[in-house]
C-alpha cells in the first residue's frame, strides 16, 4: 500500500507540473486577465487589449507540489508487514 501511494503522489507531482507548463507556465502569480497591445485597424494607434484567460502561478505549482510531499511522507508512518 505505501509503495502505491508514494507512485501515486510521485505520478500527480508530475501531472501537476506538465498541467502547470501546458497552461502557461507563469512564473508570477496567478492571472485571471492577460493584456497584450494591438494596433486598431482605422486610427492605427496602438492599445491594450484585455483577454480572460487563466494562467496558473508559481504559487499553485507551489501549493500542489507541498500537498504531494505530504502525502508522500505519510506514506513513511506506520508500521512495516512482516
């Protein structure tokens, strides 16, 4: 049982970061809203343009990564079978 939760907690550390990398991989904090700069086609002045997007944080990475290292050091308490 310990041997499958330590593969399990190792499994979901890894998901987490591909997740992490695929939706962004944001090196700050967590954004909701990503501004980027677009030329307007009739005055051609540049603006800012406000996209909804999700990009995760460091911190989640951070927070997921934490919650799988306890799980694998409770996976060490208790007692050996014989």
């Amino acid at each position: 049982m310990k041997l499958w939760l330590r593969i399990l907690c190792l499994d979901l550390a890894a998901m987490g970061i591909v997740l992490w990398l695929v939706l962004g991989a944001n090196r700050g904090w967590t954004k909701t809203s990503v501004t980027h700069w677009q030329r307007d086609p009739v005055t051609e002045i540049d603006g800012p343009v406000i996209e909804k997007r999700f990009v995760p944080g460091i911190e989640l990475l951070a927070a997921w990564l934490a919650a799988n290292a306890v799980l694998f050091g409770v996976s060490f308490l208790g007692r050996n079978k014989p």
